[in-house]
C-alpha cells in the first residue's frame, strides 16, 4: 500500500452494505493490503480458508479428528474457565459458572449430557502467556485494543472458545462495535451475520433484538443476511455493527479476538455517544444537578464497558505511540509496522481526536484536566508531525 493511497482510503471510503457479498480466498492468496483495502477498510466481511494449518493447536488439541480431550486433561485441567449454560436463560443472557477445566472435559467427552454447556470468553492466553497455541494471523495484526490492554497489563480481547454440538451465542453486536476474528481450530459452526441495519427489521416493538434469530420463521421477510458455515481451520472477519448469532454444528474449539484498529475507530467513537446518549436519557431527570456528567460516565461504563475518559486515553496512548514509532524510537511492540500504516494510524487518531475536542464534554470542561492536558499535547504534537510529513 502506497503512502498516497492510505491517506487516500481514510477520507474517501463510503461504507455501503446493499449489495455486499460474501467472499471467500484463501490464506496463501490474501496479503494484508488485499485485507485492509477491500475488507477492513470497507467494513466487508470474508471467509479465509486453512488459516489454522500450522498452528502448534492443530497438532495438540486434535487427535484422530477429534478433540484430543486428554490433552486438556493433562495440560490445562487445573485452569478455571468461564462457562455458559445454554438452557438457562437470564436477562436476555446465558447464566455462567466458573468450572475447572478438568471437570467441563470429563463433561464433554460423555455422550449422554444432560446439560448444554459452552466454555467460552477463555483467557487461556492470558493464563499461559509462553503457551504459542495459535499465533495471530498477519491480515490481523494491526490490532489497537489488545495492543493496549498488553502493554497496559488490562484485561485482553483474545479468547477460546469450546462447546458441544448445538451449544450457540445469542444474537448481537461485538463490545465496542469492534471487529472480531473467529478461527476453528477443529468443529463446524453456523452464523448468521446482518449488515448493520439489517438488525432493525427484527427488533421488538420496544426495540428489543431478539435472543436468537429464527430464520426458518422469517423467511418471507425482506432481510438481508448472510448464513455461512465455518469449516475447521476456517477464519471469519465479523466487521464493526455485524450483528450475529452462532451454533455450533458439532463440537468446536475456537480461537477469536475482538479488535479495534484506524479502520473502525470511528465507528468505536460514534459507538461510545449513541451509547452516552441514551445514558443521559435514562437519567435525564438528574440533568440540572452536579453529578448528572459523573453518573453518566459510571453508567456508560457499567453498559459500554468504557467511559470517555477511558477512550480518550486510549487514543491518546495509540497517537502517541505511532508518533514515536514514526520517529523511529525503540518501541515495544508486537506488530511491525511500514512507514505507511504509521501515518494512516496517525491520521486517524488525529481525525478522532478532532471529534473528541468538539464535544460537549471536552467544551464544558467536565473531563479531568490532566486528561485533557495530555490529550491536547498529543494532539498539537501528532497534527505538527502530519503537517511536517
């Protein structure tokens, strides 16, 4: 990718989903400037094929084309992990307990369960850092989010996934409105993925989406949506506001991670104040009083996950960070980035960063001054080096 054609891409992309398809390559076919151009750029999503093949997981976690469940057993029993049951239903979610791993392997390997149990938002890389089960595949790489949350030592967006034939994830959009990266490691799955819009037709009088997506039912409906099988050693690239459910046809195991990056930051952003702006209304009798902008941010964080001093720092540690990368400083960092990629990242951090001084928040001064100090220097500092490049 050129440098004139990245800077070209961040102000002339018209993200326009009615005549979208679904494409399938394959991994040795796809570079990464094929991915940012025609995929993460434009919001699009795709099926990569054989992505898995050299992963030490393909080796480990399967034998004789099955689960290789003694292989939990001995390596990882002793882990904790986060599990879902799929008949127990609990404001519009699946009840999760805390199992150790050992006892949900002895689960799975009994044919006759009486329960449906999908372990699932595993941090098992967290747990075992040194443990190079999988490794990012490069069209991924450029990945702000957990960039930020390791250097940070935060809470990750890299999970595994492992559930029996028919266990499922209900309908919804991925936290933050980021995109998300979902490779079976061995199983087949079924997802419905909705352009964003799409999501609409289906909701309930009170605005509700529904738990799960009967699409038999609605077949004479005008809905657009894509139904996709992923094979094992499959990749899906869910875009930012794809809703989507999945099942699992058989019993999988799957490596995901959610993302942001320059491609969706804005998409991130304007995630952030729909989401504040129906806090304020919530609470919109607490207006006139001097707590109103400090409820509205434990609120917004509590549902968004984030608040806006939160976003702010992070687009600010990422400018800063791509500045000094530019300047070719030694900085720490698992994704090697061309001279290109930095001034795209760059300019969009810059772009955001523009959005953020013009809100009402950052003009009525109701955001810690420190934040704000930082953010501002930042800001002088990445729009003197884009002026200067």
């Amino acid at each position: 990718m050129k440098k004139s054609e990245a800077l070209n891409i961040v102000q002339n992309v018209d993200l326009c989903y009615s005549n979208c398809k679904l494409i399938t390559v394959d991994n040795c076919d796809i570079t990464y400037n094929d991915f940012f151009k025609n995929f993460m750029i434009r919001n699009l999503p795709c099926l990569i094929k054989n992505v898995s093949l050299s992963w030490e997981s393909t080796r480990k976690w399967i034998k004789d084309n099955k689960i290789n469940y003694d292989y939990f057993l001995e390596v990882y029993g002793d882990l904790d992990a986060p599990v879902a049951d799929c008949d127990s239903i609990h404001f519009n979610a699946h009840n999760k307990i805390n199992m150790k791993v050992k006892d949900y392997f002895h689960y799975l390997k009994n044919d006759e369960r009486d329960k449906l149990l999908y372990l699932k938002d595993w941090h098992l890389k967290r747990l075992r850092p040194n443990d190079t089960f999988y490794a990012v595949p490069e069209i991924f790489s450029s990945d702000w989010l957990n960039e930020f949350a390791n250097d940070h030592g935060d809470d990750d967006f890299m999970f595994v996934y492992i559930g029996p034939q028919n266990s499922w994830t209900p309908f919804h959009a991925d936290v933050y409105s980021s995109f998300s990266w979902s490779v079976n490691v061995i199983g087949k799955k079924k997802w419905l993925l909705f352009p964003p819009g799409e999501e609409n037709k289906i909701k309930d009088k009170l605005g509700n989406p529904p738990l799960f997506y009967n699409d038999c039912k609605d077949k004479n409906l005008d809905i657009k949506y894509f139904e996709i099988i992923q094979e094992t050693g499959d990749a899906l690239f869910v875009p930012s506001g794809w809703h989507h459910q999945v099942v699992n046809i058989m019993d999988t195991i799957s490596v995901n991670h959610n993302w942001v990056n320059g491609c969706n930051i804005e998409q991130m952003w304007t995630s952030l104040q729909n989401n504040l702006t129906s806090v304020e209304n919530e609470i919109e009798e607490l207006r006139d009083t001097e707590e109103f902008s400090d409820q509205c941010q434990l609120i917004l964080k509590s549902v968004f996950g984030m608040d806006f001093n939160m976003f702010i720092s992070f687009v600010t540690y990422i400018g800063k960070k791509r500045l000094s990368q530019a300047k070719g400083e030694n900085v720490d960092s698992n994704c090697e980035l061309e001279m290109t990629h930095i001034i795209f990242d760059l300019k969009m951090v810059l772009k955001i960063m523009c959005l953020i001084q013009d809100h009402p928040l950052v003009l009525n001064n109701n955001l810690p001054p420190y934040i704000i100090t930082y953010f501002m220097d930042t800001k002088t500092l990445i729009s003197d080096f884009i002026k200067l490049d």
